[in-house]
C-alpha cells in the first residue's frame, strides 16, 4: 500500500523512524506526521466533583496521596516493575500513600501472586473496598474521574508509541512517572510534567516518584503546565485543523499536476 499511497501519516517522530529507516517501508519525504488528538475537555471539567466522588468510593482519606497506574493488565505495561516500586515507596516515605491499578487482563493473576509475595495488602474492588496499601479497581469507564482523585498517574511500560493514559493525566493537571521508552518523551515536558526513568530501573522510578510524593510544592509546580501542553499538541480541534491542511495540500499539488499535464498535452 505505501507504494501507491501519495502521503502515510505517522503518529510520531519514532514511528516516522521505524517507517523510513528500520522497516524501509517508504521513503522519508512520503512521510507527514500528525500526532493523536482527543476531546480532552472532559479532564478539565468538574474536576473537584469528581475528586470528592472517587475518594468517598475507594474511602482514600484528604491526608493520602493516591498513585494510579491506568492501562491493560498485559505483560507489555510491567505491573511487576510497579509492584516492585510500590514495595520500595512503602518501606521509605514519610507520607500516607494508595496505590490503584486501574484496568484489567490477563496478567491479574501474576499481579495478585506477586503482591502476595511482596507482602503488600490489596484489594478487589469488585468484592468490595477496603483501604488496602493497593486497590485493585478492574475497568472504569469514566477514566476522568480517576484523574481527578488521583494525585499523581505513573506508567512503567516496557514500550509504548503514545500512551494515551499519561495524554489524560496531564490533562487532567496530574504529574507522571514514567520508564523513558518509546514514544513518551514526546508527548511529555521532562522535568515539568513529568519524571522520567529508564525501563526497569527500580531503583530511579522509585527516587522519581518519592521526590514527588514528599514534595508537595512540587506536585503543584508540575501540574501548573500539563493541560496547556496537550490541549496545544493533542486536542482534537489541532488534528482535525493538521488532517484539512495536508489534504488541502495533496489537492492543490494534484490539481497542479493535472495542469501541468494539459499544458503538456496542448503544447505537444
């Protein structure tokens, strides 16, 4: 398809890389980035509303700080990293903290085992809802709310193109934790919406997100530019407004083409 395609969209800077230089699928000129966009507005609205809301329901206290990890329970997003992380912040903060792994699949059970073996206390929020060091939430739908009532939102994926999760916490205000792979780098403002470490590093993801939860002034100095850094880059009104001007584009060059085509013709 790329051979007869006239222009291939790709999502990001590395995903334009693997196109052109690691799969060779065209060349680089052929290539029109357009990143994501999304109706954000949502993370922006009621948010107090919705933090009273999620707090009442998983009984999380007005002195705890909750951290959220959003995403498929799948062996790609490492919730055995996160685990590994959440047994370290316990046994060094000084603070009240709640972890919530939002979603579900098929590495629950692993999790389950793994914070059995880690000594860590958990709840299955869908048996009922305990204030336990981990909750266990499964899907929730309105992903929003779970912004608004966290404190800060992490991801310790061992790869990703654009996590549409850390895209929703920063719209939402929340300062992020992530493993440095894939494509995060781009959609987040390194030492301003976001803290940074490389894939597998326990130990950095753990300094991170401690120098966050200790830090108070510092989890409001890192909410300060995560909603005018998406809305810019990733609100759907910047992707509908990229998609019109290449397509615009692509119909001038063609319609210029077929002129100079005629002119050819007429002139022979």
């Amino acid at each position: 398809m790329a051979k007869y395609s006239t222009r291939i969209i790709a999502i990001s800077e590395n995903q334009k890389e693997d196109l052109v230089n690691k799969y060779k699928i065209c060349s680089e000129e052929k290539v029109h980035i357009i990143k994501l966009g999304f109706d954000l507005s949502k993370f922006q609205e009621n948010q107090k509303e919705k933090r009273v809301y999620f707090r009442q329901k998983y009984l999380v206290a007005d002195d705890e700080i909750a951290v959220a990890i959003i995403g498929r329970l799948v062996p790609i997003k490492n919730h055995a990293m996160f685990i590994d992380v959440v047994r370290k912040v316990m046994d060094t903060t000084t603070r009240k903290v709640r972890f919530f792994i939002v979603g579900d699949g098929e590495e629950r059970t692993n999790i389950e085992q793994k914070l059995k073996q880690s000594n860590i206390p958990f709840c299955d929020a869908l048996k009922g809802i305990i204030p336990s060091a981990v909750t266990l939430t499964s899907w929730i739908k309105d992903v929003d709310v779970v912004n608004a009532g966290a404190d800060i939102v992490v991801l310790t994926s061992l790869n990703e193109g654009t996590p549409v999760s850390l895209i929703e916490a920063q719209a939402a205000n929340k300062p992020v934790v992530t493993t440095n792979v894939g494509g995060i780098s781009d959609i987040v403002i390194p030492g301003k919406t976001a803290l940074l470490a490389e894939s597998n590093d326990v130990d950095m993801f753990t300094e991170q997100l401690l120098s966050i939860i200790e830090n108070r002034q510092l989890r409001q100095d890192m909410s300060e530019y995560g909603w005018d850094f998406v809305r810019e880059k990733f609100h759907y009104t910047r992707l509908v407004n990229e998609m019109d001007q290449l397509y615009t584009e692509l119909l001038l060059e063609a319609k210029e083409q077929k002129t100079r085509k005629r002119d050819f013709v007429t002139t022979d």
